[in-house]
C-alpha cells in the first residue's frame, strides 16, 4: 500500500491555542491539496511550551482539540496525526498526540510517557501510562512524542507489538538537531520500520526550534527532510517494504530476548 505523508512543520503561537488552532488549517488543507493521504501536526501545537500557565490554557480533556481536528479530517478527508496538545486531565496536565481519521474518528490519545526534565516538564505535566499503538486502514502504527526516541526499547516495545509506522512529534531544539536525525534513521534501521518526525521551527522566549523533519523508509534513508523554516515535507510511502526488509534480514526471528 502506497501513501502520501505530509509533514506540517509548523511555527507555533507561544500560549495562544486560538491563533494555532487557525494555522492548522492551512496545513491541513495544504496536505490534502498536495495529495497527502495524512497529515502530521508538531508536539503542543495548541500552546506551545507555556509551561507556567498550563493550568490556564490546557484544553479540558483534550476535547476542543479532537473536535476541531475531526471536524478538519471529515472537511478534508485525511488523517491527521494531530501532533500533541497540553491535556487537562483529572489528575493534572498531560502532554496528550490525538490521532483521527479520515472519517473524523478519534482512534488514538498517547501522553507522553518520558518527561523532559531539561525543559521543567516534570513540574507542570504529568507522565502517560498506556502505549501509542492504533491502527489506519488495516495498518498497526504507533504515535510516540518527542523525548521518547531517546528510549530505544520504548520505541522497540511499539514495533514488536506489530507498528509498521512509527509517527513522531517533536518540539526539538535546533542546538541538539544532529542528535534528532541520528536517533531517528537508528530507530528506523534497528526497527524495520518507517519512521515519520514532524518537527516545529521556530522560537518561544527560552528556546529556538530546529524542524528537519524527516520521513525515513526501513532501511534508514531520508525520503525527504525539511529544512528550519516553516513548510510542508511530504513524500510516499510503500507499507510493503517494511516485510521485505525484515525477509532480507531477519532481525526480529535472531532476537535473544532471554538474555536483554
């Protein structure tokens, strides 16, 4: 099965969810117009890293986010992977990707399960507890945030529950953009896996933004990579290389796990 993926390497209003939600849109609509089959929005697009005000400004449930996004994906007839929003939960504020699809059907909410302590997210959100899987058109991904790549056997646990794709949303630093591709093109050849990043560009008063967002096939080559200005990435994908690579080199039938 072949696809179009669109990456919406976006700026992001610092602490303005009404301003960002009317960015969206044009990316979403640029996507569809570019015969993407699905859209990819950057982490806490709704706020950007408004860490302080949190409280004020999370979206209660993450419900104006999924009904704006599924409004979008039944308007435009894509799926989106909605990036991820500042979630205010019972229990505090999460930092929550929303995956729709194309028939405006929320299928996934993943919180971000590693907290970044170099950007104070310990002190204002809360960690997830569940896994990033779901599934579009018969296809099982995995939507995993940012400083989660980090962590190789959260990345591996995601693919050995059966993700073809891994999708990636990001808020990553330009300072650090060369540790960005190296994890990515790692996590796609160790895992067989396409590996799909949408990075913001960028700044907010601490921090500048590097986008390179990629879209990497299972061998580890860069289908296309942006560059640090605002644009949408997009290339397509074959689901069938996944299964062809892993027949090449059987990594997953010679794993010893009883030894790891």
């Amino acid at each position: 099965m072949i696809q179009k993926i669109g990456l919406a390497q976006m700026d992001i209003a610092y602490g303005r969810p009404e301003e960002n939600k009317g960015k969206v849109e044009h990316w979403v609509k640029k996507a569809k117009d570019d015969g993407c089959h699905t859209v990819v929005l950057p982490e806490l697009w709704t706020t950007g890293y408004d860490l302080t005000r949190m409280d004020e400004i999370a979206d209660e449930e993450a419900k104006d986010s999924s009904s704006y996004l599924t409004s979008l994906s039944k308007k435009y007839s894509i799926h989106i992977i909605g990036g991820s929003v500042a979630n205010k939960t019972k229990e505090g504020v999460k930092n929550t990707l929303l995956a729709v699809d194309s028939n405006g059907q929320l299928v996934k909410q993943y919180s971000k399960l590693h907290l970044f302590k170099l950007m104070d997210e310990h002190l204002y959100l809360l960690p997830g507890h569940e896994d990033g899987m779901f599934t579009l058109d018969d296809t099982k991904m995995a939507g995993l945030i940012c400083y989660d790549i980090r962590f190789p056997e959260w990345f591996r646990k995601h693919v050995l529950l059966g993700a073809k794709v891994v999708y990636v949303v990001a808020e990553w630093p330009r300072a650090r953009i060369d540790h960005w591709q190296t994890l990515l093109r790692a996590r796609a050849i160790e895992n067989q896996c396409f590996v799909i990043a949408c990075n913001r560009v960028g700044n907010d008063p601490d921090n500048e933004f590097g986008g390179c967002s990629l879209i990497i096939d299972p061998w580890g080559k860069i289908l296309a990579q942006g560059t640090h200005t605002e644009q949408l990435v997009s290339a397509a994908i074959d689901l069938q290389e996944v299964e062809e690579v892993r027949r090449k080199i059987p990594i997953f039938q010679d794993r010893r796990p009883d030894f790891y």
